[in-house]
C-alpha cells in the first residue's frame, strides 16, 4: 500500500480526491454525506509529522476519526483513549 496526497502544495478538492481513488470514489462520496448527515464535520489539513494530506472528521471539537487516501482506497483511523 501506497499512501497518495502526499504533495504539500496541491490541496484534495474532490477532483484531487476523485482523480486518487478512482474506483473508490463513489464510496467516499457516501461516507462524506453520511458524515455530514451525523452533524460531523470533516476537515482536510496537510501534517508535516506524517508528510500527507489527512481528513479529520470532528463533532464540535471532538475527532472521532482520521481519514486518509491510499492507492487502494481510503483508510479510517479511530483512536480510543
């Protein structure tokens, strides 16, 4: 597994994001919207410490999870304390 969006001046609009997933898109879409519907927020932000474009997806100031684009797909990262 590769990990994309890694350049730090090109910001994953959804032609990015499309152009990345390609056969996974649809699946993005309808987790973004069920994302959306949940009243969660979802934040695309570039992390010197991991060298990538992630997602954080947030209610109020709370992250639930991590979002991040590989070439196999998108993968979600929950951290529980």
């Amino acid at each position: 597994m590769e990990k994309l969006l890694t350049d730090s001046a090109i910001y994953p609009d959804s032609s990015v994001i499309k152009q990345a997933l390609r056969n996974h898109y649809e699946r993005y879409e309808k987790f973004i919207e069920a994302v959306s519907a949940k009243g969660l927020s979802a934040e695309w932000r570039y992390y010197n410490d991991s060298k990538s474009w992630l997602c954080r997806i947030a209610g109020r100031k709370k992250t639930v999870c991590w979002l991040s684009v590989w070439d196999t797909g998108f993968k979600l990262t929950f951290y529980f304390t």
